[in-house]
C-alpha cells in the first residue's frame, strides 16, 4: 500500500504555516489569561487585608472577572466572523497585558478597589475573545476524527490554567522570592507580575507565528443585538455579583438587576431567531445533542468552580494554614485534570461522550460528597486525595463534553456554537461563584455568636464562630456535590457513540478505520 504524502498545512491566503508552533503559542498565551479566573482564590484573604474589605467585596475579584467576561463572549461571535486570526489575537493580547498591568499597579487602599476590578474587567474581555477563538481554530484546522485530541489540549488551557491558579498563587504568596539575587515577588501584585512576561514574549510572537485560518466576511454589525447582549447578560451577572455583599433579598441590587437581565436576555435571543444573520446564532439549540451537551458542561464547571473558589479560603481560615500550603493541597489535583484531560479527548475519539459523562459525573459526585463532612480537624491529606478524586472526574466529563458539543454542529456553525456553549459555561461560572459565597456569607453572618461574647467568653467565642464557618462551607459544598448529580442526570440524555454533525445516525470511529488511514 501506498504511502499518504501528507499535505502542508494552509492558510485562507494559501500559504503554508507550522500548525504546531501556532497552536504552542495560543495554548501558552490564552494559559496566562486563563490563570487569571481563578489566580486569585487562593488570594482572598490577603486582598481582604491589603485592601481592607470583607469576603463578599473581596470575592468581586472573581465575580467581576467573570462577569466582563460573560458579556464579552457572546460578542466573540462577530468578532471571530469580522476580524482576522491573527490580529484579533494581537489587539485581545494587548487588552490582556493592559488590564493585568492596571490590577498589578493598583495602589492597596480601600478606596482604590475599583481600578483593581478595572483591571480584572479588561483581562476578563480579552480572555472574552481568546477563549472561544482557540476553540473555533481548533474546530476548524483539526478533522473531525482528531478533534477530541485537539479539545483535549484545549482542556489544558480551559481546565488545568484555572485549577493551577491557586497552586501558583499561594506559592508566589508564601514568601519573597529571588532570582539571581534580585527579588522577583514580595507580595500579590506578582501574581499578575509573571503572567505579564511571559505575555509580553507571546505578545511580539503573534504577529509573525499565527496564521489567519479562520474564513472572515463583511458581516454587518446589529447594534441593538450588541446592546441588547451587554446589557442583558451584564447586569444579569451583576445582579449575582452583588448578591455576596448585598443578600437575596436585596431588591435594587439583586433582585431587579437579575428579573430585567432575564427579560432583556430573553428579547436579545427572540431577536436574534428574526435575523437573517444573527449576531449570535442561538439555532444552534435546536439541537439536542448540543443543548443537552452544553447543559452538561455548565453542570461540570460549576461542580468545578463552586469548590475551586471555596475551598482556599476554607483551608485558611479554618485549618490556618498559609497560602502556599493551601495552594499545595490542590496541585494534584491540578495536574490531575492537566494529565487527564488530552487522554480522556483521545478516548472521546472511539467511545463518545456518554460513557465518560457519566463515569466523569458520577466520580465528581463521589469525590465532593465527602467535603459536606469536613471539620477542623480533618487531616489534610484526606482533602488533597478528595479534591484529586474530583479533578479526574472534571476532566473525564469536560473534554469530552465540549468536543461532543462542537462536533454536534456543522463546522461552518463552528462560531456561533462556540460563543452559545462559552457563553453558557462563562454564565454558570459566575453564578457559581456569587451563589456559594453569598450561601456561605449568610451561613456565617446567621450562626455567628453574640458580638458580647467576643470580650467576655473569648475561647467559647472563637469555638462558635468556627462552627458557624463551617455550616457556611457545608452548604456550599453540598451545592457542588448537586451540580454533579445533576451533571449524572444530563449525561443519561446524551447519544451513545460519537456523535458528527452531517450524519443521521451515530457514528462509531473504530480501531480499524483509525489505522487504516494512519
């Protein structure tokens, strides 16, 4: 038998480019953005007492960053259809160094609050277009029988960048750090400091390394659906970010903001099933696979991140431990999803989404149960293998979860599937995130003792705050431990196989075929 020449790799101008080198430096350059959701975990504590706020102001660090980037991704979209690859990288890569430079530099006052979630805000929108411009790439320079391999690097960067960034942090934190005599870090502003070098580098690289591969047409821009879009899904999102600070019952603040964002999210997408070239294609739902899919993914991240966000300030607050040593609690898990996640899209690429959903789900589900049941003195190494346990469910069900949510739509709806899936995901993150610190503050603020108590019984003072921190990371934890039932239920409705979009039945991509065209 013949052997297959292999073919260059060519952009849309025809010119051949190293797919390798190019998919190197998006992975490492959307990693530096993508540290910086959940970089800031492990940090809470010590921003509560530079800046000199409380948990539910300090946890806006988080939830803002989310929130900018829940309205920036459903305008990815347009974006990737009306800008080329190439330098929509470039201007996304300079918006992400501006806005880590100004959080960097921000004087630690009280009052100087803002300009750090300034900052945050300008990452979040560039991470905003990096996120779900990689996906489409990947979607579109890789066949469809490698794209759960090619999802599975994605996930190093949309999984392992978030779940190391607690790890980092708390080591930055931990002490000054000296390189070649010179110190390099001395306080949280390092946490931003390193991500900016090597962005800078990434940065320069761009122009000359990656290769416009995405088809670009003049499509015209619906200013209402813009409008309609960042302000139905921003003041959504800032509806929960203040629900930390403000309580549920919040009217003004809470309560408006998330009823008129619904409205106004619901008359974007009306809007959007009118047009004959949407800003956003929400079609896309009409197909179960993908909606069921996409539903499932939702359910993993806020399995995810709900404990991701809870569990530092748990280990420092109640265990006292240092932020290092926090960090270093959650590494293997860290490299767990970071060593899992490309096996489990190459697996993905024979069996399908189904059966690794449901043993992902179902081994999330195991791993959180047990946090509803910790206490003060619950040796720390049970958590370390109980959070590992959990990350290697994540990343059984993530991957595979969104290369089956791609591949359930044409490649030319890669886009707009993209934006709808991202969109969903960046949604339930920040919903996650105000929940369970809004769950875990009322707990507290319910529980605590008497103030009295505090200068006449100092010890039994001290004995019920903690149990009143605990109710408060008990609820939150069992809201995880929800999310991975509900991932469970999701998952039974997936189609067995692998899945392709073009074909009426389920495709099975066997052994014999893979070698056959090897």
């Amino acid at each position: 038998m013949a052997k297959k020449v292999k073919q260059p790799t060519l952009d849309i101008h025809g010119k051949p480019y190293n797919r390798s080198v190019m998919i190197l430096v998006l992975l490492i350059g959307t990693f530096a953005g993508m540290l910086m959701q959940t970089s800031l975990g492990t940090a809470i504590p010590t921003l509560m007492t530079s800046f000199d706020i409380n948990l539910g102001t300090a946890q806006q660090a988080t939830t803002w960053f989310l929130l900018a980037n829940g309205i920036m991704v459903p305008v990815s979209a347009f974006l990737v259809t009306r800008i080329s690859s190439k330098w929509l990288y470039w201007i996304a890569y300079t918006l992400l160094f501006i806005g880590m430079a100004v959080s960097a530099f921000t004087p630690a006052r009280k009052d100087m609050w803002f300009m750090f979630l300034i900052g945050r805000m300008l990452a979040a929108v560039a991470v905003g277009i990096t996120m779900p411009l990689m996906q489409v790439i990947m979607v579109n320079i890789f066949p469809a029988e490698e794209r759960g391999a090619a999802m599975g690097l994605n996930g190093l960067v949309i999984g392992l960048a978030p779940a190391i960034g607690p790890t980092l942090t708390g080591w930055i934190l931990d002490k000054n750090h000296y390189l070649f005599g010179i110190l390099i870090s001395d306080s949280w502003r390092t946490i931003f400091y390193l991500p900016l070098i090597v962005l800078a580098v990434i940065w320069v690289l761009t122009p000359f390394l990656v290769k416009d591969v995405l088809p670009n047409r003049k499509m015209k821009l619906d200013v209402t659906s813009l409008i309609l879009s960042v302000i139905g899904f921003g003041i959504f999102l800032w509806g929960f970010t203040n629900v930390a600070s403000d309580g549920w019952g919040d009217v003004k603040n809470v309560v408006l903001p998330i009823v008129l964002g619904i409205v106004i999210i619901i008359t974007f997408i009306l809007r959007q099933l009118k047009l004959k070239d949407p800003f956003m294609d929400v079609r896309v739902f009409k197909n179960k696979q993908f909606s069921v899919t996409t539903l499932s993914v939702m359910m993993a991240m806020m399995a995810m991140m709900g404990v991701e966000m809870m569990l530092p300030t748990y280990l420092q607050n109640v265990h006292g431990l240092s932020p290092l040593d926090s960090g270093l609690m959650l590494l293997p898990g860290a490299l767990m999803l970071g060593v899992v996640s490309p096996i489990a899209g190459a697996v993905y690429d024979r069996v399908g989404a189904r059966r690794l959903a449901l043993m992902g789900f179902t081994i999330l589900a195991l791993g959180t149960f047990p946090f509803m049941f910790l206490s003060s003195t619950t040796p720390d190494i049970y958590i370390t293998a109980l959070y590992a346990l959990r990350m290697f469910g994540i990343s059984m069900a993530m991957m595979p979860l969104t290369a089956s949510a791609m591949s359930a739509v044409p490649q030319e709806e890669a886009a707009h599937a993209t934006a709808s899936n991202n969109t969903a995901r960046q949604v339930a993150s920040a919903m996650v995130v105000a929940l369970l610190a809004s769950v875990t503050q009322d707990i507290i603020n319910n529980n605590q003792p008497a103030k009295h108590l505090q200068t006449t019984n100092p010890l039994v003072y001290a004995n019920d705050f903690l149990q009143a921190s605990m109710k408060g990371f008990h609820w939150s934890f069992g809201l995880g431990f929800g999310f991975a039932v509900l991932g469970i239920v999701f998952a039974f409705m997936l189609r067995k196989g692998k899945v392709i979009a073009g074909t009426t039945n389920n495709v099975r991509v066997e052994r014999e075929i893979n070698k056959e065209e090897a």
